[in-house]
C-alpha cells in the first residue's frame, strides 16, 4: 500500500465528507508537501479544517479555495480568486505559503505555523500582537483542532508502516 492510498483511508477514518474528492488530490499533496518540507498529513489536516474539503468556498476575508489562501498575500498579487478556486493551484500556494511560516517565521514549530498562517500575526501563548484574548483563544483552538487531525493521520500511516492490518470495509472504519 503506498503512502497515497494510506492518507486516503486516513481521510476516510477521520469521516471526511468528501473522501473521494480527496483521494482525487492526495497525489498532488503528497508531492508538494515534500517538495515544501512538510508533512503531507498537516496539509490534509489544514484543507480539512479550512473548508471541509469544499474548493468552492470562500470567505468574508476574501481566502478562496481548499486551504483559504487570499490572493492579495501570494507571490503574485494579480493572481485572482479564480485562480486559486482550482484544486492543484490552491493546493502549491497554500503549501508553499505554509511552509514560510512554519520555518521561516516559526522556525520548525509546526503549530506556531499554523497559527501564523490563519491569523497572519505573531501567535505566542496568550500573548497576541494585533489582536484580542477571544481571537487568540480561536487560534489556538485551531491549531489544536488541526494537530489532533494530524495525530489521527499519523498514527494511522504509523500502523501500516509497521505491518498493522486491519480489516476495513469501504467507509474506511478501522484504518
């Protein structure tokens, strides 16, 4: 079983309400989060987290697509939310925009990354810059959320890795 396959039966496990649509693209994540120097399963945490899987969606903020990437904080600042709604595009900015700030501006700390990468600010304990207490708490809140996710998606390509069979049927139960 290849990595790929593992994170979709992880996709499945966590009950994702649109599994398939996210096998569709684990190939890509895989391959950009390497490239970027991240864990594949903190990008399908985020996607997971940002907007259930929908790449339609967007945001009063104006964030766009599966990770919530505003177009305004890109490389090119003419690239549109248009743009970013289709799947690949969404998924290689928003991985190469995570990954500067979890190891340009966290340095390596994946959840004060993560952080960073939704509010855009400094994110240490419960000490905000530019922001309130109640904002700071949602934060923090998120990254918790998000490392949870990325615990489940861990342990379960873990178990494979190491020979751990389980018998699941097409819902994924059981990993």
């Amino acid at each position: 079983m290849t990595y790929v396959e593992v994170l979709c039966l992880a996709a499945l496990n966590m009950g994702m309400p649109k599994a398939d649509f996210a096998c569709d693209h684990m190939e890509t994540i895989v391959d950009v989060a390497f490239e970027n120097d991240i864990e594949p399963e903190t990008v399908v945490a985020l996607i997971h987290y940002e907007s259930n899987w929908n790449p339609k969606v967007i945001s009063r903020s104006n964030a766009c697509g599966l990770m919530q990437v505003i177009p305004k904080y890109t490389k090119k600042p003419k690239r549109t939310c248009r743009q970013l709604l289709q799947p690949t595009t969404n998924i290689r900015v928003g991985t190469k925009i995570l990954s500067y700030w979890i190891h340009k501006y966290a340095r390596g700390k994946e959840k004060v990354g993560l952080c960073a990468y939704l509010a855009g600010f400094r994110c240490k304990g419960s000490q905000p810059n530019r922001a309130g207490m109640r904002y700071a708490r949602k934060i923090q809140k998120y990254a918790k959320k998000i490392s949870r996710a990325m615990d489940s998606i861990e342990q379960c390509v873990d178990d494979r890795k190491n020979g751990k069979d389980y018998n699941y049927d097409e819902s994924g139960c059981g990993c």
